[in-house]
C-alpha cells in the first residue's frame, strides 16, 4: 500500500511540473524563418522596443531554427550576433535551464528555456536572457543590447 501511495504522489508531482497552458506571450508560429548570415550567426534587423523581451521568462527570446536537435548551436547563433549597447563584445554562459511549458515541437511535449548571463567590459552588473528553442518568433535584439557590427 505504501508504494503505491508513494507512486501516485510521484506520479502527480510529474505531472504538476508542466502546465497544460503555456506561459509563453511572445510565440508567433507565422513569424518569418530565421535565416543565417555569412558569419553563421542569425540575421536580426529589429530592436524590441519591450522591456521584457528576452528578460522576462515570459517573453523569451524565441530562437526556434529548423530543429531542436542541437539548441546550443541556434542559442550562439543569437548571441554571437549581439553587442553591448555602444558595441562591446559580450561573453555569454549558460547558467541553467528553468521555467517548463507545452510545446509541439518536442517530443516529451514540453520545452524549457535556457538562461543565459551577458557581460561585457566597462557593465556594472551582468544581465539574464531567458532563450527558447522551440518556439517562433520575430526575432529582435532586446533592449540594452546593439548589433556586432561586422
């Protein structure tokens, strides 16, 4: 009786962990495709004018890019297209993955975000993006952030 008891608890903390609604208030399944640039990084011609684009882990960025397969790949191709606000060079970790939502485009059905922390010489205070791979979107760089200039 224990074990089963102890499994249906389980069983129901799963399934609690991954809403039946997404979160999400930025997905545009119509946005256009990304497409890549010479430099391999996406080719991005809008600036957010929202304060909570890619900030806010309801506004992630949403990077989704022909598969999920390799999401560390689409995520650099992102970041490696952005600069500091007057143009310095960023560097990026991942610092964890957070924040689960229903998704299509997985085959456990649900997605994560990844959480990303950019800094740059001469910043007080590094920042967090909240990115996602599954999920379309028009692509901007968010605010406080600029273009790597080629």
């Amino acid at each position: 009786m224990k074990k089963i008891t102890l499994f249906i608890i389980l069983l129901i903390t799963a399934t609690s962990c991954v809403s039946t609604k997404s979160t999400l208030k930025n997905v545009d399944d119509n946005a256009p495709d990304l497409v890549l640039n010479k430099n391999n990084t996406f080719t991005i011609t809008l600036f957010s004018s929202d304060k909570k684009y890619g900030y806010d882990p309801d506004y992630p960025v949403n990077i989704f890019y022909q598969n999920t397969r390799n999401e560390a790949l689409n995520e650099s191709r992102f970041l490696n297209a952005l600069a500091g606000p007057n143009g310095e060079k960023i560097t990026f970790t991942r610092l964890e993955t957070c924040c689960p939502f229903p998704t299509k485009r997985s085959d456990m059905g649900a997605g994560f975000l990844n959480v990303y922390e950019l800094k740059w010489e001469g910043q007080k205070k590094p920042i967090k993006l909240y990115l996602n791979v599954y999920e379309k979107g028009i692509l901007m760089v968010p605010m406080g952030l600029s273009l790597k200039k080629e």
